[in-house]
C-alpha cells in the first residue's frame, strides 16, 4: 500500500517529527540531498490556482533531482472535457511516481488516492485540509520557536474556511499543554467538526472577537485571509473582509518574542509596514515549506502503508450532506462514512451527520 498523506491522522506523530528533523538536515546541507530522487517524478494536479504550494513542490522535487509533469490550470487538460477525478489520477500516476494535488472540492485527493498507483499528497481540498501547510508550520515553530509544546496560539481571520487553520489545531492538539485561542466573527467560526477534536485532546481554547484583546497573551498569531472564493457572495465577502487587520500599533502589546505566522497569500490583513518586524516570519515559514516538502516527498516515497489496507470505512445507502464534497459531484464513487457514537462522519470531507 502507497503511504498517501491525505490529512496529517495519516501518520503518526513520530512520523511527523521525523520529517520535521530531516527537513531541519536538509536545510542545513540541501546538497546532500541533491540525487536523492534522481529519475523520479512528482505530477502536480492543481485544480485550483495556486503560487507557493505549486512552486514550492516543483522546487522541492527538482532540488532532490527529480523532474516534475502536470496542470495548473484544469481548462488546459482532459478535466475540461469532463474527465473525472478516477480517470485523471489513475492515468497520470502511471506516468509519475508521486502526485500532488490540489482542488477547490473536499476530499478529492482522498478520492483520488482509492485508484492511483503511486502515493498521493493533498496539497489542499477546498475549506477542509492543508496538511503540507502544517508541515511547514510545524517547521517553521520548530525552527524559529523552539518547541511545539506550551504554546498560546493564537488564530486569527476566516476560521471556517480556513483549511490550513483546521489542519494546524489538529497536529498542535498532539502537543502538550497548547492553548488556542479562536478570533473570528461568528459567521467565520470554527466549524464543529474541529472543536470535537480539541475537546477529544482535552485541549483548552478560547473564541473571542478582538484580535486587540488577545494578542498580548500569545506566543504565536496565526494570520489568515478572508477567502473571497469561499463566500456564496460578494456581498457576505464585503462584510467580513476589512475586520480583522494587523498593524505596528496592535503589536506594541505584544510579547517581543511573539512570532506571526501566515500561511499566504495576504490581501490586506497584515499591513505591510509589519514585515520589517522581527517577530512577523511568514517569509521564512514559505521558505521552510520548500524544505519540508522535500522531506516529505522522500518520506512517502521510501515508505509504504500497511495500515491503510487494515482500514475499512463503513459504506452505506447515505448522502454526505456537504455541498462541496467531492461524492456529490463523482458520483461513482463508494459513500464512506466512520461511525462515532451517534454520528456518521463522511470519510472524504469530515463531514458529521446523526444517526
């Protein structure tokens, strides 16, 4: 079985550190590392426009000296034609060893990972999860913080769709003694699904609307935008999108050692007079991702899965009552859902339903 990375509970926690430590090596010596997927391919299906999760893969593979195929633009390839998720993946992953992909539907490259021949990473599934951008922000605290433990972190902006939020609360709730605290208008709350898991980890966190309120107790704020392509509206987009801004004067509260992270792209929610701040290194954290993906392209490519097989996701006669995931639109695909207590929950997308 291919070790696919489809949401970070893919692997373990000592897993994750040790892709962590290799792309904290390989940042120090990146020659070392320069053949170490000669005549290897990495194909970037990217359904979605993106800059620096794109880039920064192709970089990845290229400095390992590998080569890299694939689209960035689905009108360019056979998906315009109405090729589905099945048939695009099937194909490319015999002509590559390894893909990443990135799509505006929840759960699509978990879809996609049930009929490759090679392993999967998402690199992104609409508002659900990011876990490549949670590598890189573990890196990025490991690097510039020092540890991943006894943290207040603090999470600011579009906390409902905010994929790399949601992945980011996931891997720090298996850390100990991390407090989060949740900054966001009520319409951009986290979503339900992600609190059940803080509570599962017993973790203690916080929701609050004012950023001015809770930045002199963090140890990192974690910027994020509001997501105009997420909004059902322009109007509900307007509402919400100059809320939530950071500046010079809202840090003179915070502690000197604080560090701001953003997962970018920005619009207008750190100012850019900020970026000359030694606290703020969300430059360095695009560049850790680089390192990380590294990493994390050798990890799955040198290892396989045997758990995966062992796992079998209830299948029922039910629809996931989520109108961006992927079943609703592939409809061949099999309705996977894992039972908790009275809760079904959709295998693809997260998404949580009573029995």
């Amino acid at each position: 079985m291919y070790k696919h990375l489809i949401d970070l509970n893919d692997f373990t926690r000592s897993e994750w550190e040790e892709i962590i430590h290799t792309a904290v090596e390989i940042e120090k010596n990146p020659q070392k590392y320069s053949h170490a997927c000669e005549g290897k391919i990495l194909a970037t299906l990217f359904y979605e426009p993106s800059t620096r999760t794109r880039m920064s893969f192709q970089t990845a593979m290229l400095r390992l000296g590998g080569n890299v195929i694939g689209f960035d633009n689905p009108d360019t390839s056979s998906v315009s034609k109405g090729e589905s998720v099945k048939d695009t993946a099937k194909i490319v992953s015999g002509y590559a060893d390894i893909i990443a992909m990135r799509s505006a539907q929840e759960g699509a490259a978990y879809a996609a990972s049930m009929f490759t021949d090679c392993p999967v990473i998402n690199a992104g599934d609409g508002g659900h999860l990011h876990p490549t951008q949670t590598l890189t922000d573990l890196l990025t605290l490991t690097q510039e913080v020092g540890r991943l433990n006894g943290l207040t972190i603090g999470l600011c902006g579009d906390l409902k769709n905010g994929r790399t939020v949601h992945s980011l609360i996931r891997a720090l709730s298996c850390f100990e003694n991390n407090r989060f605290i949740l900054i966001s208008t009520k319409e951009l709350s986290l979503p339900p699904y992600v609190k059940n898991f803080m509570d599962a980890y017993n973790c203690c966190y916080q929701e609050i609307s004012s950023l001015k309120e809770a930045v002199s107790q963090l140890d990192v704020l974690y910027m994020t935008r509001i997501q105009r392509e997420r909004f059902s509206s322009e109007a509900e987009y307007q509402a919400q999108k100059h809320i939530y801004i950071l500046d010079k004067e809202k840090l003179t509260d915070a502690k000197p050692d604080m560090k701001i992270l953003h997962p970018l792209p920005r619009v207008d929610e750190i100012t850019d007079d900020v970026d000359a701040d030694e606290r703020a290194v969300y430059f360095k954290q695009a560049v850790h991702g680089m390192y990380v993906r590294m990493s994390l392209i050798m990890f799955c490519l040198n290892h396989s899965d045997h758990r995966r097989s062992a796992q079998r996701p209830f299948v029922l006669n039910e629809q996931c009552e989520n109108p961006n995931c992927i079943t609703q639109t592939e409809t061949y695909l099999p309705h996977y859902f894992e039972k908790n207590a009275d809760m079904l929950i959709c295998k693809y997308c997260s998404q949580r339903k009573l029995i």
